[in-house]
C-alpha cells in the first residue's frame, strides 16, 4: 500500500455544471459491512461496496485472516463468514494501507481474539495518533503495543475483556465503533457516550446482523457473547464523495446537478444543513430506506452563498466534508467562523493547515485557529496548491479551480483513489475541467 506514485492535477474555471452524478458506495458503510459479514454465520451479500483502496485494504485483512471473499462483479462482495471466533491468525503484517477507519476498527475487533496481529499502514496512516483507541480498549483489558502512540500496532491475543462505561473525550465515531467491536467479545455490557452524536453506521448495522444492542444520538450499549447472523447489505451512495459536488454546483452559475441514491444518515450531512444556513438551494427527492438507512436523490442548484458562523453542533456531523465547506466559504460573500473543529488536524493530513496554506495561495484571506478557521469570502485566484497527498483536500480544490480566475494546479493527489476512484472521470462528465498536470 506504500509507494504511491505521484499524481498532480490542473482544474480550470468551467462553465456550469449539470447532469445526474452517480458517485461510489459510502466508505464508512463499505468497511462496516465486510468486517461484520466477515464474523458473522453464513453467507453475505454486498451490493454498492466502494471499489477504492481503503476498503479492499480493509477486505484484503480479513481475507489474510481467513475470510473467504468473492467479487462477481464491481461493487459486489461475497463474504463467506467464519463466526465471531473464527478468525485465524497470520504472521505477517496486516496492511491497512491509507484507511484510518480499517485500523481503528480492526484494532477493535483484533483485542478480543485467540491470536496476536500487527496493524500496519502506509507513511500517512503511520502518523496518526491511535492513543485515543488503544487507550479504552487497555481499559476493556487488550493489551496493544504502538509506536509511541502510533502505528504500527502490536495486538496481544489471548487477552479476556470485559465491558466498560466509557465516556468519548472527544466526539469519534471511529472509536465507538472499537469499543463496540470490541464489546462483542467481553464479558458483561459495553457502553459508550459521547460528547455529541456522531454517525451510527456500527450500531445500525450489528442490530441489522441480529445483534441486541441499544442506542440512542450519543450513546449506545451492548453486552458480549452473542451471535451475527448473516445477511444482505446494499451500501448507499457516499455522502462524503457527493460533498464536493454540493459545492461545486453551488458555487458555478447556472449548475443544477443531481446525485442519486445518496446515504442521508442523520449523524452525516452535518454539511448539507452548513450550505443551507449559507444559502445554498439543496432539495431532497425520492426519499426511501435501505438496511436502516435514510437514502435519497439531493438536488442542487447555483445560489449566492453568505458567510456563517457555523454552528459548533453541526461539526460532528461534517468532520469529514470541512475541506468542501472551507471552499464554499472562500467564495461565499462575507466571514465564514469555524470553532470546534480541532479533529481535523489529526485527518490524512492537518486539514486546518492544509486548507489554510492552499485558499492563502488562490489570494484567499483565512486566519487559522487552533480549533478551526476565520474565512473571508470573495474571489479565488490562480495558482498552485499542495493536497500532501489528502485526497479530501484535493477534490475540494477541484472544484475551487471551477470558479478561479485562472487554473489551479493540485499537486500530489493520487491517494483520491483511497476514496474515490474515478473522480476526474466522473467530474469531467458533468462538466469540470480537470485534467492531468504534465
């Protein structure tokens, strides 16, 4: 998953944005599902996986493990599962490659096995800090040795956990769902709270595996030693990849685009309600549910966006979609404030920073914080930008480059595959101007 060859790209200003987009199956869904279809009795069925390397690093692991996982086709998944304690154990490294979620869930769900493993990951995920997950999980009994609080990380099997209460320091539907994986092997109930609510994609998705559990917005218990039973998943469109062409349409005159089918958990779209407050004209069509989640066709169309002081409430609910709002704020008319926001350096890259550095570059005035950002809308200039290899942080400057005064070079985004495979294919098809830098 290491040595990623350099990727950089140009985005020129474009004229207005229409069409159906059809973007790839949610990240956070994709994950889930395997790993429970992969411990679950019987035969699952996936439909809509994402076909990025995030998540076929998340399937090779369990495949490594033992697992049995057939592709008839893109986007589909067979996963002949093993049983919660029928994993096996290997004696290399398990690579988890760019994912964040794969290793902070799989650290989870490896504590309460016979077995030890080593979580491994590429120069990126190698930097992050995994204290956070390792820490409660040494409460509930694991033992996991790290690198200084990063990878790779050394999980001890043969470990009995039990359950705890846990209160989250800090909102992270990452860890919830270790401790909650985790729970599934410990002995008594495993709780979680939360500071504020975040996605409950595990929760929804164990109950719809036939596991009792509990959960309400911030809080969710289960106790250990019952079974997963298997079934079929259909994976919803990923919010977080329609995110930058909520933007972009909003930001192009005369743009109307609509994206099908896209995952409307309510834990999720912390940014569709962001461009609303903004001004942005964002409808919700042909609403329906699919394996406990809200699905749904947004339609957006071209609106004059004002600058907002975004509502701390909403930060959890967007963590993963800040970049595309910063973009919308540089162009919006006026002052966008950001408080609250201090996950976002500890993403694939220091998303406060990052951002900060590259809107500076286009002529954008923004003054970091320590928790977040102060933007002051207007144009967007000319120029070049560096993603640092945050595939986040160069989709959301793609669809800067759509309404810059001239082109906008991004350099180094050839991890967008992680998330997004086929973006600047499908981008280009509804009318960006995004090309490949010589």
């Amino acid at each position: 998953m290491s040595g990623v060859q350099r990727l950089d790209w140009i985005s020129h200003p474009a004229g207005a944005l229409h069409g159906d987009v059809v973007v790839p199956g949610d990240k956070s869904v994709s994950h889930r599902s395997m790993m429970l279809s992969a411990i679950a009795e019987g035969t699952s069925h996936i439909r809509g996986f994402l076909e990025g390397e995030d998540t076929r690093a998340t399937a090779a692991v369990l495949a490594q493990l033992g697992v049995s996982i057939e592709s008839p086709s893109a986007g589909e998944r067979v996963v002949r599962g093993v049983g919660l304690h029928g994993l096996r154990g290997s004696s290399k490294p398990l690579d988890c490659g760019n994912a964040g979620t794969g290793m902070r869930l799989l650290t989870g769900l490896l504590a309460g096995q016979a077995f030890d493993s080593t979580l491994i990951g590429d120069e990126s995920l190698s930097k992050r800090p995994m204290r956070r997950v390792t820490d409660p999980l040494t409460k509930m009994g694991a033992q996991i040795d790290t690198l200084d609080g990063l990878p790779p990380l050394h999980v001890h099997g043969g470990k009995t956990l039990h359950g705890i209460r846990y209160e989250l320091p800090v909102a992270s539907a990452q860890i919830k769902s270790a401790l909650l994986l985790a729970g599934l092997y410990a002995k008594g109930i495993t709780e979680v709270i939360e500071p504020h609510p975040t996605r409950d994609y595990t929760e929804r998705m164990l109950a719809a595996f036939g596991w009792p559990i509990e959960f309400s917005p911030g809080r969710a218990k289960l106790e250990g030693g019952h079974r997963l039973k298997a079934t079929g998943v259909v994976v919803p469109a990923d919010f977080s990849s329609a995110a930058f062409f909520l933007v972009a349409a909003s930001i192009v005159p005369g743009s109307i685009v609509r994206l099908p089918a896209v995952g409307l958990n309510p834990r999720r779209t912390g940014l569709l309600e962001a461009l609303r407050l903004m001004g942005a004209d964002i409808q919700i069509e042909k609403q329906s549910e699919s394996g406990g989640e809200k699905v749904g066709d947004i339609v957006v169309r071209h609106a004059p966006l004002h600058g907002i002081e975004l509502p701390e409430t909403l930060v959890p609910d967007m963590i993963d979609e800040f970049p595309a709002l910063f973009v919308a704020a540089a162009i919006a008319k006026g002052r966008t404030i950001v408080r609250g926001a201090a996950e976002l350096r500890v993403k694939e890259s220091d998303r406060i920073a990052t951002m900060a550095a590259g809107l500076r570059a286009l002529g954008v005035r923004i003054e970091e914080t320590p928790d977040g950002a102060i933007i002051d809308g207007g144009a967007i200039e000319a120029g070049a930008v560096d993603s640092h290899g945050d595939h986040r942080i160069a989709m959301s400057f793609a669809a800067a480059g759509l309404v810059a005064k001239g082109e906008v070079v991004i350099r180094d985004c050839a991890n967008v595959a992680t998330s997004f495979p086929g973006f600047l294919e499908l981008a280009n098809s509804c009318g960006f101007a995004l090309g490949l830098a010589p």
